[in-house]
C-alpha cells in the first residue's frame, strides 16, 4: 500500500489564458478546481492508473466536504484529519504558449494536535512493504520534530519512505532515517549548494539517503543510490505543456516501483522509464494530478536509460 502525506494541502484552481501579461486584466476560463497539494496529486496519479493507496492530509473544517466529494470523484481515498485552520489556495494561471504561473499561498501554523493525530495515523496505518510519501510544503511554523516524527513512525513500522521537498526538514529527516529523497535540479542545488545535478545526488546520498533522484525537466533524471548505482533517464522527444504536476506524476511512479519490493529487488531501469512516461503524460494536462492512461502507453518507448558504470 502507498500512502501520501500532504502535510500543507491546497484549494488548486487552475485558471486558462491565451497569455499571461503581466500588470493586465485578464479572463480567465476555469479549467479545474480540485483538493490539491502535492501529496493529494501524488494520490490522483495513482488513482488514474489504479494502484492502492491511501492520501493522509490536514483539512481545515469548513472545506472537509469538498475535499471528501472531490477526492471520492476523482477515486482517490482519502483520509482526513479536521483542522481547525483554514486551507490554503494555491492557483495556476496555464497559458496557450505552455507556461505556467503557479501563485501558492503559504497556508497557516497547524495545532499541536493536528500533528499528533496525523502521527498516530501514520503508526496505525503503515507496515512492512508499505510505501510512505512525503511531499511538498510544510505550513509556517511547523515544529522541527513534528514532520521528523511523521516519517520515522513510518519507517519504525517498515514502510520505505519517499520525501520530495526541499529546506532543513529533510536534512533532518535523513539524520533521523534513510529515505529516498526526489528534487528537483534547483531544489536539490539549494539543499547541497551544489549546481551539478549529478555531484548533487552523490551529496544526498551522503547525507543519508539511500537513493537520491534528482529531476531535470525535461532533460530527463538521474539517480544515484547507496549501493553506488548511476542511472539517467531521458525522454527521446521533449514534452510540450503544463509541467506544474510532471514531478508528482513522477512521485508517484517510483512509489508504485518501491511498493512492495525490497530495495536490493527494485528493477530501477523499468521504474524510471515508468517515471519519466507519467511525467511526460502529466505535462499533456491542463491540471494536476492527472495523467491518462493512453499518454502512458505512448511514451513508454520514448524514454533512454543509461546505465554508469
């Protein structure tokens, strides 16, 4: 089973233009409001290729009902812990040149035990084979131990867990226990303060990760793992479209790879030309979160995998 922490969820709209001009009025068509964050996006992948999961997310009380429909349309299952602070709003502006302008809102401090409810869930939910994601942002003034918490309560209960963010959090996640770690090019520079993406994920590794994927767009990914494993992965034909939700696509990929196999056992080749299909599908939408299953059966054989040796 994968399950998916969206520890600062969002109300997504994402907004239609023919081109965003900057200090203009616009219309706009509305193109999708949906329960977002990148954990619930992570979930929506999955559920658009109908593998099992569970998306775990803090909601504030007066959207819980809209979170609960629209995850119940979308088929993906949802457990809520009501919060008493209000979601946040985060809205994409997706022109017709194919660029994206993502304005996110940063979300409020949640309670004490909002955090410790979702710790328990975690424990009572999670076991050996069992997938752990963590992604996204965490809401201002988060607790250092609180999110640290979260994912060794996974780990102690077996699960293997995947963290894609970015700032001081996940160093201390990997001080606490090792995980697979998946930035982005910038988000793993800024961690490492290393510009080489490939220099960066050796760094990663040595923080304590025991695989670090780091994701270039449309240039493809590289992977380096504890074993000393040099894997890239690239698309031969490069993706037009809205990249807001390719890097959750790809999330979501390598969680349904790891679900349920040892580490020594994961047949990373195939997982990665999965992860850049679902990515390079996500790019194909005008929403995130979704991916379709024709886009994936297309682009399969589109992807080359290098192996260094």
């Amino acid at each position: 089973m994968i399950f998916t922490l969206t520890p600062n969820p969002a109300i997504d709209i994402t907004y239609a233009v023919p081109r965003l001009h900057v200090g203009e009025s616009h219309r706009v068509s509305i193109t999708g409001t949906h329960a977002g964050g990148k954990g619930l996006n992570v979930a929506g992948v999955l559920a658009c290729m109908s593998v099992e999961h569970v998306a775990i997310a803090p909601v504030g009380e007066r959207h819980r009902g809209f979170f609960e429909e629209d995850a119940a349309q979308r088929g993906v299952r949802l457990r809520v812990v009501e919060s008493s602070v209000i979601t946040r709003r985060s809205i994409s502006i997706y022109s017709s040149d194919g660029l994206a302008t993502v304005l996110n809102e940063q979300g409020s401090p949640q309670p004490a035990e909002v955090w410790e409810e979702l710790a328990e869930m975690v424990r009572s939910s999670c076991r050996t084979g069992d997938v752990f994601t963590v992604s996204g942002s965490l809401p201002p003034s988060t607790p250092d131990d609180a999110i640290v918490s979260l994912c060794t309560a996974a780990a102690d209960a077996g699960a293997e867990l995947v963290v894609d963010g970015r700032g001081r959090w996940v160093n201390q996640v990997l001080d606490a226990t090792p995980a697979l770690v998946k930035p982005n090019e910038s988000e793993a520079a800024s961690m490492t303060g290393i510009t080489d993406p490939l220099l960066a994920a050796h760094a990663l590794v040595d923080a304590g990760a025991w695989a670090s994927l780091v994701s270039r767009g449309a240039e493809g990914l590289i992977l380096v793992t504890s074993t000393g494993r040099v894997i890239e992965a690239r698309p031969r034909t490069p993706g037009a479209g809205n990249a807001t939700g390719a890097g959750d696509a790809l999330t979501a990929a390598i969680s349904a790879g790891l679900d349920g196999t040892p580490r020594n056992e994961v047949d990373w080749p195939e997982v990665l030309r999965v992860g850049v299909a679902w990515s390079a599908a996500a790019v194909r939408q005008t929403v995130a979160g979704v991916i379709d299953r024709a886009d994936v059966e297309s682009l399969l054989d589109d992807v080359d995998i290098l192996e260094h040796s």
